[in-house]
C-alpha cells in the first residue's frame, strides 16, 4: 500500500484445495493507473502480463512477439440511448425514425475502425451467447442508408439537396446532440457515428462530458441522444431499463414505454420455468427490435496480454474479468533450460 492507495496483492497457493494441486505457486496483482502505464511496466519486465488492454494499445501487444493476447466477450453491452422524453425538439419518439438511425449506422465499420475488431454485434439488448438470447423472428437490420432515407421520408423528413440537412413540413431541422463520455474511445465512437448519420442528412454535434457528468444528465433525462455502457448479466432481466414504470423515475432513460414489453418483464419475473421464460424473452427481443428504443451497438472483448512463457491460459465467456481466472490450477510457466557441465 502507498499513500493510503493498495498497489499490489500476492494470492498463495492454497494446499488443502480439493482439486489438482496448481502449478504456480503465487500470483501476483500489481495495479497502475492507466492501461498504458501497465504495458510499459511489463515492457521493463516487472510483470507477466497485462488485463484490459485497450483498443489504442492493441498494436503494441501484436507487434510484441514475447506476448500472447487472449480475448473473450464480456458481460457488457454499448448502447446508443434515444430520449424519447423531448419528442417536441427531435423525434425520437418515432419508431420509424429510430430504425432509419440503425438502418443508417454501419455499426461493422465502427467496431473495425474504432476498436480495431475488437467486439460482437448483437442482435438484440440480451446478451449474446447467454441462454435468453436468440435471432429467431428478430427484424434484422443490416447497413442500409437507401433504406434509412425511405424510413425518414415516410416520416416526413426530407431535403431538396444531398448536401442539406432533413427538416419537416414545420421546417424543423432534424438535428441533435450524441452526448459521449470523455474517453479516447468513445469519442472516437461518437464522431463515427455522427459521420454516418450526417451522411443520411441528419445533423449531429458530438459532447464529450466527464463520465460522472454523463450518468447525471442520464438519470435527470436531460440528453437528446448518448452512448452507454451497460452491464449485461447472463440472466436478463430487463425490469429496471425497459419497463415502463421506470420511465421518469428509475434506470428506463430513454423514457420508452410500451405496455406489451412491460407486461413480458413482469410474467418472466414471476416464471420459474427455464422454456417459459425463453418464450417470454423470445417476443421481447422481437418486440424490442421492432421498436428500437435504443440501438445495440456491440459487446465488448476483454483484452489479456500474458507472455508467452506462462502457458496453458484459456479464456472462457466473461460474466466478470475475474472469469479469466477460472482454470488458473492449469497455468504453467515454462522455465528457461539450463545445461549444467559437470567435470
């Protein structure tokens, strides 16, 4: 510990464990205060390997042929949030709207560009490969700006240029503000996904606040647009986001309501029966597709750089980044061999 700030922590191995004895017999954990200052560190070869490399770094872990980089998807969902409370100044209290947006967003490009290929685009708010989410009968929404435009004339945005930005008949520019937090990545993000709408005619001015600033102006409703980042537990249960009592008050901040979704969220809360509740689920991503209060924007991988000479590291699917730990008793750390000359 250094002022008053825990720094290190060494686990020993336990030798009463049930199981197979592990072969390493201390792991350490040394903490530093950005991604960047951990990868100089091992680079002095203080450590044996780096979690939570960012998509900035990525690059220096491939071109480092002393380390592996192992990813696994985490229990994390970014979204893009609509606030449906403020439909007087932008019209994201439109479906129609909302499915040109992503139909508008190529969100491939973004997770190519932007976080280097690191991340999964899902289908559905319910995260991928856990046992409530599914595709079948979900409306898909490839990259489609043709189709985006059709949507947004239908709902009486257009422009007599291709340079203009959409207005209405009441001459209301379709414009609004993306609020992101004020982090290298996810400004990057919100520059790209005004980029790709601006295309579409659509006005976007990026606003980079201090997180803490950001989570206030969500619970106060008092955005037009963000992007968030949301845990998503292997379980769903979407009561405290989606349904429609938690709309002015609750962790709902778009201010999405709909009486089916709501009543799904509850018959699946009270259901024990593993089918029925899949059923249930089932028809909320279907409904929740079609509605698209909010645009699932992808799942992050988890990052984790270990040398080369620790071997035998899998990573399975993350609930938690402690997850990666979870058949440490097989890791092993090959020894340099020495020849020893006898007279």
């Amino acid at each position: 510990m250094q002022d008053g700030q825990i720094n290190e922590i060494t686990l020993k191995r336990f030798p009463r464990y049930y199981g197979a004895s592990a072969y390493i017999e201390n792991l350490v954990f040394r903490f530093y205060p950005t991604p960047r200052a951990a990868f100089e560190v091992y680079e002095d070869g203080l450590v044996e390997g780096v979690a939570g490399v960012p998509a900035s770094l990525l690059p220096n872990v491939w071109d480092n042929e002393t380390l592996n980089l192992y990813t696994a998807p985490v229990a994390e969902m970014t979204m893009l949030y609509f606030n449906e409370l403020i439909s007087a100044t932008v019209p994201f209290d439109s479906a129609p709207v909302r499915r040109a947006l992503l139909y508008g967003l190529d969100r491939q490009a973004l997770v190519d560009d932007v976080l280097l290929g690191q991340a999964l685009i899902p289908a559905t708010p319910v995260l991928p490969g856990t046992w409530a989410y599914t595709t079948e009968d979900v409306p898909g929404y490839p990259y489609d700006p043709a189709q985006a435009e059709s949507l947004l004339r239908s709902a009486g945005w257009s422009r007599t240029r291709v340079t203009e930005t959409l207005r209405n008949a009441q001459g209301t520019l379709l414009r609004f503000d993306l609020m992101v937090a004020d982090e290298p990545t996810d400004l990057a993000l919100g520059q790209a996904i005004a980029a790709q709408w601006t295309t579409l005619g659509i006005s976007v001015t990026v606003r980079a606040v201090p997180p803490l600033a950001l989570g206030a102006a969500l619970e106060g409703r008092n955005y037009e647009a963000a992007l968030v980042h949301l845990m998503a537990p292997g379980d769903p249960d979407p009561y405290p986001f989606w349904h429609e009592t938690q709309a002015l008050l609750g962790q709902n901040y778009t201010g999405f309501r709909h009486r089916r979704i709501s009543e799904i969220i509850e018959q699946a809360r009270l259901t024990v029966n593993r089918d029925q509740r899949l059923t249930l689920y089932r028809e909320y991503q279907q409904l929740f597709m079609e509605e698209v209060p909010a645009i699932p924007l992808y799942v992050p991988v988890f990052n984790y750089a270990v040398d080369v000479r620790v071997q035998g590291v899998q990573l399975p699917p993350l609930m938690r980044t402690g997850d990666r730990f979870r058949n440490i008793a097989e890791w092993y750390v090959l020894q340099r061999r020495v020849i020893v000359s006898e007279r």
